[in-house]
C-alpha cells in the first residue's frame, strides 16, 4: 500500500513541491496562489494555500510559515480526504 508520504516524497523528487519552513522545520508542501474574484467581480485577490502530509505537520490558526522568503499567517486548517493530509488557508504578512 502506497502512503501519501511516499508521494509527496515522489513529487518532492520531482521538483512539484515547495519548501515551507514552520520553526525550525523545513516541510514539502504543494503550495498555491490562485488568484479569486472578489468585491462581485470587480477585484482580484490571491487565496493562498498549502497541501501537506498531515504526519510531516501539524498547524493550527494563527501559527506562521515561510514559503519562498515570504511570511504567512495561517487562518483555516482542514484534514482532506481520510486524513492523511491536511490542508492550510494563509494570509500573507
């Protein structure tokens, strides 16, 4: 059976992922920057993200993580799927 760590560690392999420094932890994450439609569509706005394995890494509201040089305050955590990977709302500082 193959475990969702062993996939991010396949995409890490390949150059899919992101390094998220939390502490003094360095953890690959899928990070994402879409931007949203926001103000009825009149405006745009980036809704920040991160997919991790929830084993590598555990956040809560209001923790802060650095993604690419850049300071993000974590505003909404939720598990995905069974579990096994997590998912992270960030506002940028």
């Amino acid at each position: 059976m193959v475990r969702v760590e062993d996939l991010y560690d396949a995409a890490e392999r390949a150059g899919l992922l992101t390094p998220v420094v939390v502490g003094a932890a360095t953890v690959h994450c899928a990070f994402r920057a879409p931007d949203e439609t926001v103000l009825d569509g009149l405006a745009l706005s980036r809704d920040y993200r991160i997919d991790y394995p929830a084993a590598r890494l555990t956040l809560a509201v209001g923790d802060t993580v650095e993604v690419g040089g850049h300071r993000y305050q974590v505003r909404d955590v939720r598990a995905i799927g069974d579990g096994s990977e997590g998912r992270a709302w960030l506002t940028r500082l």
